[in-house]
C-alpha cells in the first residue's frame, strides 16, 4: 500500500479487516486524541464574546467545533472498531474449531 496521498481526493481500498483495523489507535495515539479533545474543549469554554465583534467569536466557535467534531468522530470509530474487531476474532476462531 502506498504511504502517501498524492491528493485529497485519492483513496486506497481496504479489506473489511483492513477497514476495521485502519479505525483503532493504540493507547498513546488515544491519549493524544483525548488530550487534544481536552484542549479543544478548554479553548471553546474560554472564548471570550464581545459585541463589537460577533463574527470573529462565531468563526472561532464554529472552528472549535469542528475540531471536536472530528476528533469526537475518532473517538467513536475507535470504540465502535474496537467492537467489531473482537467480533470478527471470535468469528474466525469459532470456524478454525469446525475445521
């Protein structure tokens, strides 16, 4: 497989193995994910409005958000790949006992 995207729009097909696996991190990459989430939310609260300037405190925001939407989204492939890994194993081994 090919380790670097030559551009946005290029993608690489996976196995459903592949693809499940592709979703989960290791407990340090999550830490820095969890930590990065932490930070995120921690610039969100402390945000400051003024009235003179709304826009600039709404694109602020909505940027902050769309970080923890995404690092939010992470979270959830993790734990939910996580899942179907350790149901794909136990399918693998129950047909390895019928054989």
């Amino acid at each position: 497989m090919q380790a670097q995207l030559n551009n946005r729009f290029q993608s690489f097909e996976l196995s459903p193995e592949e693809e499940v696996l592709s979703k989960t991190f290791n407990e340090l990459q999550l830490a820095r994910i969890y930590n990065e989430r932490a930070i995120v939310a921690n610039e969100k609260v402390n945000l400051k409005y003024t009235p003179d300037n709304v826009q600039q405190f709404l694109q602020q925001e909505a940027e902050l958000q769309g970080k923890m939407n995404v690092l939010d989204f992470l979270i959830a492939e993790h734990e939910a790949a996580v899942v179907e890994f350790k149901r794909i194993q136990e399918i693998k081994r129950e047909l390895q006992k019928d054989e």
